[in-house]
C-alpha cells in the first residue's frame, strides 16, 4: 500500500514539477474560458427569450416564389421519403420550385432520376439535376442549382429532413424585412430515443438550437445557417460571394461573410424540422469531426476579418467564442497526456491547492457543460426535463469520444490538409430498431477504434494509481474518460463486425440463388 508520509515535508517543487503543471494548469485555464462562455450564453438566453414568444413578422401581399433545393448524395434510403414530404407544403403551385441537386455515385441516381420523373408527370414543379463529379461537395450543388433556380427566396433540406408543411407560409414572412437573409428553424429528430447515443446527440444539439440561437440572434449577434431546415434570400447569397467550398461548413461561411456585409438573419424556434441523427458511434464521430473542421477552417479564413471590421466588441467576441471551441480537442489530448504526472506531482501539494485552484477550474470547465444542458431540456421539456440529468455521464463520455478524430479534424484544418466532404449515412429508420444498418454507405473506421481502446487502457492505469495514492476524488472524473474511449472504440468495432458479417451473408444467399 502506498505510504503517504514518506515524503511528508521533504518534498519541493523541482523544474520538471514546474515544467508539467504550468502547462496543464494553462490548458485547463483556456478550456474554463469556454466553460465560462456557456454561463454567458445561458444568461443570454433568458434575457432575450422572451423576443421569440411574440414574432409576427409583416405578411408578404403577395407571396414570394421559392425554390426548394435538395441536395443528395448516395441516399438512395431516405430520398423517396425526402420528395414525398417537401412536396406536401402548402405553398401555391404556380410559386413554388424544386431541385433535386443530386451527385450520388451508385444507384441512388437511377432511383431518384426515375422518381424525379414520376413527379414531373403528376404535375409537380421539380428539376432533376445530377453533376458527374462532386466538385465542390454540397457547396457545388448548391451553386450550381442556383443556376436554375426561379426563386427569390431559396429553402434547404438535407436528404433525413421532414419538413412540416407549413414550413414555407411560417418563414418566409420573415424577409418583408429586406435588410434580413436568412431565416433558421429549430431541429428535432425522429429518432431520439432509438438509443443512447442518439438521445445524447439530441442533447448535445438542443444546446446549439434552444440555447445558443436565441441568444446571438436575440442580442444582435452573429449566428449561422446550420445548412439545412432554412430559407435563403438568393440575393442575400449572391451579395456574400456565393457558395464557397474551401471549408467544410459553407453554411458557416456564407452566413459569417452575409452579416460583415450587413445582411441580418432571423430564427423560427417555434418552427421545428424533424430529422434523423446517427444511431452508430463512427457515424457520429464522422459528421462532428466534419463539422469541427469545417467550422475551424471558417475560422481561419475569416476571423481576421470579424476583428478587424467596425463591430461592436461584443459581435467579435462572440464570433470568437462560436468558431474556435474545437480547439479544446487538441486541449483534451494535452490534459490526458499530462494528467498522470500531475497526479504524482500534486499529490504531495496538499488539499489548500486542490480547494483553491482545481475548484474554481472545475466548477469553469466542466460544470458549465452540466448546467448548459440540462438548462436546455428544462426550457424544452418543463415537465420532463429530470431525465436528462441521467443521461449527463453518457453525454460526457461522448464528448470524450469525439476527442481524438475532431482534435485530428482541429489539426488537419490548421495545416490547411484538405479532406472531402465525408457524408453521414442515414437510413429513415426513424424510432424503430433496424438490424446492421452499418452494412450500407459505412466508411471504415481505420486505426482510431484501437487508439481509443489504448486510451482507455491508459486512464484504466491512472485509475489504479489514483487508488494506491488515495487521489479517490479523481476517480469519477476518470471514469468518464475511461467510458467515452472504451464505448467509442467498441461500439465501433462491433458494428463493422455486425455489418462484415452481414456482407457475408447476402454474398452467400447470392451464391446459393445462383
């Protein structure tokens, strides 16, 4: 066992003491700034939610025509879904167009051109248009429909979205404003509670959508278009430069280069657009890590710009804090890597350190994630909301598993390495459980399951030292990161296990009815 009192007032902090906590006790400092930023936003919130509950915008006279664009790739399972809701709105015929902006690679093409036309001959408005090449990714489509586009405003839905039918009539009000380019409405998701993981991302996105929104776009704040489950003055887009495709968020970028040219943007919480989340690890992994990229690659193109344009500070500051948080990633990396000799250095520090510097940090970085969240159930669910609480450790072990493949992301943007616009699978499979979804449009995972099981392994070690050195306050926060790796990497494992084994089967059942 191990004896605390044989170093007891012998021991002094040495250079290499130094050399391990001043850079730990720095990264923890950057990463409360951010913890510190999500109490901001709360705070924000409840001062301006009150804006939203009484929007009326001034009708149009006369309603305005809108193209709707639908942008798919490779969905060949929720795209006959996708075209039998967004042709129910309820909009006259005569102002209403669609695009099926389609760069799919396998028979998903074939399939929708085919339905494409079936609506063509029921006497619905819709354009086919599929491009041989990807160039440009979703933001190449999108340009490029505009081409053809007969709409002065332009409403956007990725292939899992179910919009409601009075989507249009309850948005498109909101531009007799003409100084406005954009309106956003809220997600919600079809399959929530499909398990665990979806019930996490449900939370961790109702953060953005009931939180965040309302509090930059009701303090006169920059805030995005999230690319989706929006409508766009086409103007609004030619005057900002168009859709460009050197970052992987373009609706990140478009919208921050909109408002430094004036144009202010509207959200509809009260207009909720149902969608489908990922129900696998790696497919979550994928789409965060894309958006981390993305949204640092905006960063990097235009924050210069933010700062330096005549803006209130408040506008700067906050156009920081919304395009540089995945840097925390690579943060977290640095923290796990020098966790352990920290635990061996302060052990000997005495509980004074513990209650004076690691409180106040803790209480910065990581209880702000608590209460940001559950805030925003409590506002959703009033009645309901408690349940949340339970689900706040698989939330946390979550982020951890997002921290290796969003700190690769982080870096990859840094270096300027460009990386294609990597899609995440969806299957409209709504709240029903589906066997080996992972069988179909899954990319491998590679090397990062292993590194995350060798993760785990590794605070599994920090854990038993925390027990021989009787740091037992430092388990459960261990224990997360334990989970977060662990759950990641087998999870993922298991699920290309599921779907190899699937392949196998309908390549055998094929050679049998052969």
């Amino acid at each position: 066992m191990f004896d605390d009192t044989i170093y007891a007032g012998i021991h002094h902090l040495a250079p290499f003491d130094y050399a391990v906590l001043v850079p730990y006790f720095t990264v923890l400092i950057v990463l409360s700034f951010y913890g510190l930023h999500r109490y901001k936003v709360i705070h924000e919130y409840f001062k301006h939610k009150k804006k939203f509950l009484a929007q009326s915008p001034t009708p149009f006279a006369e309603l305005p025509k809108v193209t709707i664009q639908l942008p798919i790739y490779n969905e060949r399972f929720v795209v006959e879904r996708l075209l039998a809701e967004t042709t129910k709105m309820d909009y006259p015929a005569h102002l209403i167009q669609f695009q099926v902006l389609d760069d799919s690679t396998d028979d998903t093409h074939t399939f929708t051109e085919a339905l494409c036309r079936e609506y063509v001959q029921a006497g619905f408005p819709v354009e086919y248009i599929h491009r041989t090449n990807r160039h440009g990714y979703k933001a190449g489509a999108l340009e490029n429909g505009l081409k053809t586009a007969t709409g002065e405003f332009v409403a956007v839905f990725d292939a899992d979205f179910v919009p409601p039918r009075d989507f249009l009539r309850r948005t498109v009000n909101h531009f007799t404003d003409p100084k406005i380019g954009m309106v956003q409405t809220r997600w919600t998701y079809l399959n929530r509670h499909y398990n665990v993981l979806t019930e996490v991302q449900a939370m961790l996105l109702d953060g953005h959508f009931v939180l965040e929104h309302v509090a930059r776009c009701g303090g006169g704040l920059f805030f995005n278009f999230n690319g989706t489950a929006g409508i766009l003055r086409k103007s609004m887009i030619e005057d900002a430069g168009g859709w460009q495709h050197d970052t992987l968020t373009e609706d990140s970028d478009l919208s921050y280069r909109a408002q430094l040219k004036g144009w202010r943007f509207a959200y509809a919480p009260d207009v909720e657009c149902p969608s489908e989340l990922p129900v696998d690890t790696y497919g979550f992994q994928v789409q965060q890590s894309r958006w981390a990229k993305g949204l640092t690659q905006v960063a990097i193109k235009l924050l210069r710009t933010i700062l330096k344009a005549d803006l209130p500070f408040k506008v700067k500051l906050e156009a920081f804090c919304h395009l540089t948080p995945n840097i925390s990633y690579p943060l977290m990396i640095v923290v796990s890597a020098l966790m352990l000799p920290v635990m061996i250095v302060r052990f000997y520090m005495g509980w004074f350190q513990m209650l004076v510097i690691d409180m106040p940090l803790i209480i910065a970085s990581f209880w702000s994630i608590s209460l940001f969240y559950v805030v925003a159930q409590r506002e959703l669910y009033p009645k309901s909301w408690g349940r949340s609480i339970l689900f706040l450790p698989a939330l946390m072990a979550a982020g951890v598993a997002l921290t290796l493949i969003n700190a690769r992301a982080v870096f990859e943007a840094l270096i300027g390495y460009q990386t294609a616009f990597a899609r995440t699978p969806k299957y409209a499979i709504g709240g029903q459980k589906v066997k080996n979804t992972n069988a179909a449009y899954r990319s491998r995972s590679g090397w990062l399951p292993y590194m995350e099981l060798a993760m785990g392994t590794f605070f599994v070690g920090m854990i038993a030292y925390a027990i021989e050195s009787y740091n037992f306050l430092a388990i459960p926060f261990l224990l997360l990161f334990v989970g977060g790796y662990y759950w990641a990497g087998f999870t993922t494992l298991w699920a290309e296990y599921q779907g190899k084994l699937a392949f196998e089967r309908a390549r055998a059942l094929a050679g049998e009815e052969a």
